[in-house]
C-alpha cells in the first residue's frame, strides 16, 4: 500500500532532519510562522514543513527530499507575490528568506545576490559603492522573484528591468543538482529564466549589473481629484516626448484625507541634474499638486516610501491589465477606478515599459512583450477585519473591465492569477513554444509550480 500523505510528510521531516541541521526543519513554532507569513494576510495556507535554509546545500537536500517522499514543493523569497504561489497547504516550502547575502564588485559594477535578498538589500549593498540597480519600486520585495518575473522598476527607461541587468544564475534544479547558468553555459536555461520566473528551478545566487547615477530626483506629486483628468491629459501628451532617463509611475491613490488623489512617481536615472530638474518642474505644471515632493534622492529611499504604502498584512487582490498608452479610454478608466474606491487603501498603478527596456528584441529573454506598454496594478487592498471583501474584489474588476478594450493579450505573469487561464495563454506571446520546451528539458516532473505557464497545445 503507498503511504499516505501524512506519512510522506512525516518521513521527509525525518529525512531532512537527518540530513541537514534539524532546527531549520520547523513544522511549528515562531520561525515556522515566520517562514508560512507573507505579504498578503489573506492566504492562510499552512505548508506540513518549512526549510530554512542557509546555503545552496540546504536547497538541495529540500528538493531531493521532497522529490523522493512525493510532497510537493514551493519557493518563498519575500514573499510578495499575492497569490501565495510561495506556500501550499500540507507541502513543503523552501525559505530563502535567510539567504540574503549581497557582495558588490564596484570596479565590474556587479552585484552576487543570494537567492532570497530583497531589493532594499541589493539596493544598500550597491549604495555602499555609489552604484545602485534597476529594482521594482518597493525594497521589501523579494530581488529574485521580481528578476526572474520581469521587474519593471523607475531606472527602466534608461537601465531597462531588472531581467535585463541579470547577468548569471546559480540554480539548483528538479533533481537537486546545481547549474550555473549565462548567456554561454545552458543559454535555454537562462533565456527561459528571464520571465518565466522561478518554473525551472530554485536560484540560490546570481550576479547583477549595477549602474552609476549621480543626479537622481525622485519624489511624489499628489493632485486633488478633481484635477484627476486634466493631469492624466496632460502626462499623456509629456511622455510621448520625455527621454529615456525619465521614468514616470504613477496612477490612482487615497489621499491623505481618504479620498482619491491622482499620483505622479517620476524618477530622473540621467546625468544631467539640470535637465532633470525641468523635467519634473514640468510635472508639477500638470495642475496645482497638494503635496509636491520630488527632489534628489537615493534609491533606498525612494523603494523605502513605497514600503510604507503596502505593509504586510493586509488582504490583498490583484488585477493586471497592459495597454498600449495612456489614451482616453485608459483616463476613463482611472477615473473610474477614483470614482468608485471602495477601500482607504486601494490603489491603481501604472508602470510604463520604454526607452532602453523596449529596445530589447523580443527573443532575447522569455518575457516577449517589448513593445512600449503601460502595465497597470490594479491593488484591492483591506484591513483584515474589513467586512467588505467583496465590494473590494468587485471594485478591482470593474477597473480591470474598464482596461479591457485596450487591453494587449496577456499580461504580467507575476501579477496574473492561477485561474486567468485566457491571459496565461498569451502571456509569452511567439516565445510560448520555446519556453514550452525547456520546461519539458529541465522541469518535465512539474516539480517546480511558479507563476503560471500557458498550456501545453
Ligand atoms: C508591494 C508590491 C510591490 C511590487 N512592485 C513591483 C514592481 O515595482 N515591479 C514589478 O515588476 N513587480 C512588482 N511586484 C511584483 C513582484 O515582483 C512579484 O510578486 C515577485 O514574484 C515577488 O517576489 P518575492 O520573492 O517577494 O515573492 P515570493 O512570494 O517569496 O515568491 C514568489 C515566487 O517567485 C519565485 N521565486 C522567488 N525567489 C526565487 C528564487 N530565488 N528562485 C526561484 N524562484 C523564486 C517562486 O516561484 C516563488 O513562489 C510587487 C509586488 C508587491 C506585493
């Protein structure tokens, strides 16, 4: 008779305790609920073990382990992808959350990160160095699970994402061996890494291109609502002249009172301090700011401001939709989304894809979609004791619908939930049947269950 799933657990957590130091092996207490807590307070799942683990050795012995009692795996870093792919009930997790070594070479400009470092600490080990690297906006999220997804950050116009500055992956793969990977050894491997996120493997380590910016500005512009379409009218006609160097998020948040504020995130990566400063001057032109704060700053700063919007926490839900530009249609919708906030917390942000990051050929990495786009963050976002859920949910995908016709097909899989089964299938666009077969080289158990892949034809 095959053993039961209780059994199959309960002789992994033997195995592993046997086979590496068994206080990283937690089924209870303080570090088992630090390693299951992630950033969205909803997800209650509850893996049968936690691994700890501190070096690539302890990621091996992990998937050996759970490939041979039959349990089923998954990857937590920081623990920011809000549909909880980092946890399964009655599975195992890899922690990587204790891996978070950072080493700068400052004369290559590169950075060796382990696998389970957030961008806050990539980010302070190069400011150390007077470098920094293309990130996200926040720092607590996890610097692998934002590289292997895509990483839209705000030096993507002039440094690309952060997928782009990946430059080398230690990886160890479905049968516990260990492969570097680059652009020369297993290039499949490494081009299906790059937006495909962690689907092939588990990444302990990997080297990142840093960069030098001596005149950042950044900062926050905030403008009542009523201002909301005239704003968004006029960014829509800046950015089809602004430069690379400019980078501007920006979208639909709470005010400070509760009601809604149309957001300006722009960040100036150039090195012309001057230039830069007339650019975001004009921004503040758009209309009559309430809070205006941009300024130099560092990067550490900057992804610090946007941690203290989305502690941890929080029940949270995710729509995602990429449109070609800020048209009417997408101002509508914006509008839209203010009009109708049903939380003091939910926002919409919208991440533009240009300059440098659009230049990239679609074939070069997994993620194909180089074209100029807005990706949009549609963030239903409440207090857990909030008793409406799902007025919140249905505020999100009334923006979501709202994006619809202009819509691409697809969309960012990092951001895509497991039953988006229509989006999933066109979020690789020509690189599907590529990316296809070296899930079937390396991954062919489905060992590795990340963000979703499309199906097979
Ligand atoms: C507040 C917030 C802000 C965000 N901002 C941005 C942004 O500005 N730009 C952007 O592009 N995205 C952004 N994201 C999305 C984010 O990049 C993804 O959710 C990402 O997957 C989070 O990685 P993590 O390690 O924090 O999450 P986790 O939940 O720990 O991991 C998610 C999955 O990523 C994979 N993974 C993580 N680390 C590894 C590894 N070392 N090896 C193999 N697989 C791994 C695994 O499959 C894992 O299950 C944001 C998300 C949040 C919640």
């Amino acid at each position: 008779m095959s053993p039961t799933a209780p059994q199959r657990l309960s002789r992994l957590t033997d195995t592993l305790r046997r086979t590496m130091r068994a206080e990283r092996v937690v089924t209870t207490g303080p570090d088992y609920d630090a390693g299951r807590t992630i950033w969205n307070g909803a997800v209650s799942a509850r893996p049968g073990v936690v691994v700890r683990c501190a070096g690539p050795a302890d990621v091996q012995a992990a998937v050996r382990a759970a490939r041979t009692h039959d349990v089923p795996l998954t990857v937590r870093a920081g623990g920011h992808d809000w549909a909880g792919r980092a946890l399964s009930d009655g599975g195992l997790t890899i922690d990587l959350s204790g891996m978070r070594q950072v080493t700068v070479d400052p004369v290559a400009q590169i950075a060796e990160v382990s696998g389970g470092a957030t961008a806050a600490d990539v980010v302070a080990g190069a400011q150390l160095h007077g470098l920094t690297a293309a990130t996200g906006s926040a720092g607590s999220v996890g610097m692998a699970g934002l590289t292997l997804g895509r990483g839209y950050g705000p030096l993507s116009g002039r440094f690309k994402l952060a997928v782009d500055n990946l430059l080398s992956a230690d990886v160890v793969l479905a049968d516990g061996s260990v492969v570097t990977t680059d652009h020369e050894r297993e290039p499949e491997l490494f081009w299906a890494l790059r937006g495909a996120g962690g689907n092939f493997g588990v990444v302990t380590s990997m080297r990142v291109r840093l960069h030098r910016v001596p005149a950042l500005l950044s900062g926050l512009l905030l403008f009542p609502w009523e201002q909301a379409q005239t704003v968004l009218t006029g960014l829509a006609d800046l950015l089809d002249e602004s430069p690379d160097e400019l980078t501007v998020q920006y979208g639909v948040l709470p005010g400070p009172d509760g009601t809604p504020a149309v957001f300006l995130s722009p960040t100036w990566s150039g090195d012309d301090r001057a230039a830069g400063e007339r650019a975001l001057a004009r921004l503040g032109t758009l209309g009559a700011p309430a809070v205006s704060q941009v300024g130099p700053t560092t990067t550490s700063d900057m992804l610090a401001g946007i941690d203290a919007l989305f502690p941890f926490g929080r029940h949270v839900e995710i729509r995602t939709r990429s449109v070609p530009s800020l048209t009417p249609g997408v101002r509508t919708a914006l509008g839209l989304a203010g009009d109708a906030l049903t939380s003091p917390y939910s926002a919409v942000s919208v991440h533009s894809l240009h300059g440098a990051a659009a230049r990239v050929p679609a074939t070069d990495t997994a993620f194909a979609h180089r074209v100029p786009h807005l990706m949009t963050e549609i963030i239903a976002l409440w207090d857990p004791d909030d008793t409406r859920a799902a007025d919140h949910r249905a505020w999100a995908d009334t923006v979501a619908q709202a994006l619809d016709a202009e819509a691409l097909p697809g969309g960012y899989a990092n951001l895509l939930g497991p039953d988006e089964t229509a989006r999933i299938a066109h979020a690789y666009g020509p690189n599907t049947a590529r990316l296809l077969e070296v899930k079937r080289r390396f991954d062919p158990d489905h060992v590795f269950q990340a963000i979703p892949l499309p199906p097979a034809s």
